[in-house]
C-alpha cells in the first residue's frame, strides 16, 4: 500500500505572529545542557491535564501550540477588560483591566452570592463588600510601573507561601479546572464543560474536586490582597500580596479599572445632583470576583510532553506521577487513548500540529506550523489493526456514513485521511501496557477523495 501523499496546506489571509521554534529547544556545542531547558509543571484534576502557571501556559502554547485556554477559544489570553473602553482610555498606560460599572455591579453581585451560598448572614455579606469594593487611596495612574506592591516586599515569602497557594489557586475559579463557566452567568455552564465520570484513574478512592473558598476577612488596608485563607494566618497580609505580584504578573487580577460617572460640581454648587453635568472617570477598585485562565492539555498532548520531550510533569494530590502510571491512568480515562496516541505521537514527529478534530466528527486536525498560521489540512480517523489490517474497528463506517463524513471534510477544506496504526499479531496486552510497545507499531496513512462522476467526464472530454 503507497504512502499518502501530503498537499501544501491553505496558508491563512491574516497572521498576527511570528513563527517560533517547537519544543524541543535544539542544543548545540555552545549551549550548555541546561541553559535552556525548562521542567513544566501541570496538575491531574478531574481527569484533565491542567497547567496553572501564567510563565508555563505561555510557552507551552507558544512553542508547539499545545493545550487551549479553559476561558478562551483557543490561546490562554482570557481579560475581563473591554476592548472599546482600552481604547477610550490608552492614555493611561496600564495593564490593568477596564470595565464598565454595570459589569464590576454585576461581579459583585456574584461575590455575594456566593458569601450567601457559604453560609455567612447579610450583615456580614454587606459589610465584606462594602469594605472591599472601596476605592483606592492610589490608583494604579499614579504608579510608575503597576507594580509597586511588589518591590515592597522579599522574594523569601513567595518561596514559603508557594505550596500553598498552589492548591488554593484552583479555588479562586469558583469552579473546577479544566472546565469552562459562563462568564455572564456563574450558574450557567458552558458547552464545552466536561461532566466527571466519577472515575478515579490512580485509585485514590474519589476524584479530586476542587470548591470554591470563601472570600478571607477584609483587612482595613488597603493595600491587601484577595487569596482564600487555606490555613493562612490573617497577618499574613503581606506574604499574600507578594505571592500574587510574583505569580500573576502584579496586581492585574486584583484590580480593576471601573469606568464610572461623576458629578461635576464646581459650577453650581447649590444644584441638584440630577441636574449636574456628570463626567466619566477610572477609578480603582478592588476586583470581589476572579476568574483565572489555565492551560488545558489533551492526554495526548499531555503525555507527548512527558514521555517525548521530557519537559512535563504531572502531579496527582502533588506526588509527581510515572510515565507507566500515566499510561495506564490516561487509558482508564480514556479507552481509546493508547490508539490516539500513537497516531499523535507519529504526527507531532512529523512536524503537525493535531489537533482534536470533535468538531468535524474526527479524532485529530493536522495543522502545518500551528493554527495561527494555517487552516487545517486533514481530518484523521485512527484505527487500531494487526499485521493483516484486521481488528475491531472503533468507529465502523457503512458506505453511506463515511461518504457523509468525506463531504464534511471536503466543504471545510480538508482531505479525509484514515490513519491506521499497526501492531503485530503476536503483541499481547500485557505489553501494551507499556509505552515500550510503540517501538514495534507502525504506522500507515490512506487518504480518501470523492469520486465525482460529472467531473470526471469532463475531464475526458478535454483530452
């Protein structure tokens, strides 16, 4: 059987990026072994492959586009920011968020619900609020650098409190990781949310949730910071607020910018207040409702990080996990992971970028460079078979199903591949349960095109 013959893919009209080398990093002679090579660290929750690190999501996305934003629709670059206000006001020259004051009303709104739903009474609920949606005595226009709560304080507390903060982070979402919320509505959830199974994959007894935490007492400050408590003390304050500058860039997520109206009374001091000219200024307010972005990974995008390029891992209630324990974690996740997988493994080694391909009824899309840059080329079915293309199909296609399929494929632009990944007859199941059985798959590629009869006479007419 020939090999499938690749086609230059469709380049797209407008890129915004310039190309930058996959992982790995090559090493020459000059380069040291470590000098650039970097350990990413991602957590198992919920059977999803989740990176939280704002420095990791970064280059893992960038270097190879792995992984897509929960909150976005593919790059991790979520804001709560309003693209018309950023630019109403660019002269400020700040990396804070601007929003309107119905949508900081609106996240209010939120907290307090959610204080409600934590038990606490509306005396204290009202007086959280009131206390912690204050304006600030320095709006961050004064500052120099948007920074300034960082240079106040030592590196030595963002090493103490860096454990326990990364368990509690995950909380701030007021939801789990890996799962995409309704940013209107925190009650609604969104399409691509991923119902648990219940399943535990490492035998811990239950799946790993993680719930939302309570908002901490307000410390009169107003300076403080916003983290959930976790088993901190309340003077810890400080460490708080040099934890969240280091982390998360400075004091982006803490504060906001709201755009709100105010009354202009140096003309007529006697008047009315609805007779007032109003003028519309920023004011910077703490944020009462955070929602973070993370990074979420495929399994097998996940895995090719670990067991291909080494620069992965992974832990579970923060023990770091094996590569055989991976193997057989994923595949109880996902039955058909070992198949998926050698297929992405084959593919990512090619040079592709795969992609899911659930949204055309596929298993994988295969980009050229990444999707910035190109549309995709194939859509890939994967299917496990032995020395003599027989096994049990994962998805059996009659004529009828895979002719619809191919003109799905062929009215977005991309070919129809059957990728068949094959292992010798004499493999037993006992070896696929460990990665080592790849060394003996192989792999072939059948691509399949529609036969039009109407073009096809008139291609004879012309000869």
């Amino acid at each position: 059987m020939a090999e499938a013959v690749f086609r230059p893919p469709k380049r797209k009209r407008r890129v915004y990026e310039s190309y930058v080398s996959p992982l790995p990093i090559p090493l020459g002679q000059d380069c040291g072994p470590n000098k650039d090579f970097k350990m990413f660290q991602a957590e198992m929750i919920n059977n999803s492959v989740v990176v939280r690190s704002a420095e990791d999501m970064a280059q893992l996305y960038r270097k190879g586009y792995f992984g897509k934003g929960i909150l976005s629709r593919s790059r991790p670059n979520f804001t709560i920011s309003d693209p018309k206000l950023v630019a109403k006001w660019k002269d400020m020259k700040t990396d804070m968020p601007v929003i309107t004051s119905e949508k900081y009303q609106r996240r209010v709104e939120w907290a307090t619900e959610l204080l409600r739903r934590q038990g606490q009474d509306e005396s204290s609920v009202r007086r959280v609020l009131e206390d912690y949606t204050q304006p600030l005595e320095h709006p961050p226009a004064e500052r120099s650098d948007g920074v300034q709560l960082c240079d106040e304080l030592s590196s030595d507390m963002v090493a103490k409190m860096e454990g326990t903060a990364d368990g509690e982070k995950l909380s701030a979402t007021n939801g789990v990781a890996g799962k995409s919320q309704d940013l209107e509505d925190p009650n609604k959830q969104s399409d691509h949310q991923q119902e648990s199974s219940g399943l535990d994959p490492l035998g811990a007894g239950e799946c790993m949730m993680e719930v939302p935490t309570p908002l901490p007492p307000i410390c009169h400050d107003r300076q403080a910071t916003l983290l959930p408590m976790g088993g901190t003390q309340p003077e810890d304050h400080s460490q708080q607020a040099s934890l969240v500058c280091a982390r998360e860039g400075g004091p982006v997520h803490e504060y906001v910018l709201v755009e709100e109206a105010v009354c202009d009374g140096s003309e007529r001091e006697d008047a009315p207040a609805r007779d007032l000219p109003q003028k519309k200024r920023l004011i910077c307010r703490r944020n009462p409702y955070r929602i973070f972005e993370y990074l979420q990974l495929s399994l097998e995008e996940a895995f090719f990080l670990v067991y291909a390029l080494g620069c992965l891992s992974i832990y579970y209630e923060k023990e770091p996990l094996t590569i055989v324990k991976l193997w057989n974690a994923f595949t109880r996740v996902q039955p058909t992971f070992r198949t998926t997988y050698m297929a992405y493994h084959h593919f990512r080694s090619k040079g592709w970028v795969p992609k899911v391909g659930l949204k055309y009824g596929t298993d994988l899309l295969l980009y050229r460079k990444g999707p910035p840059f190109y549309h995709a080329s194939y859509s890939v079915i994967i299917e496990l078979v032995d020395d003599c293309f027989e096994g049990t199909l994962r998805r059996p296609f009659s004529w009828r199903s895979l002719a619809a399929l191919s003109r799905v494929s062929v009215s977005v632009s991309k070919e129809l591949m059957l990728c068949y990944v094959i292992k010798p007859s004499t493999m037993t199941d006992r070896e696929m349960e460990s990665p080592e059985c790849m060394k003996q798959i192989k792999v072939q590629e059948v691509i399949l095109s529609r036969w039009v009869s109407s073009r096809e006479r008139g291609d004879q007419d012309e000869l």
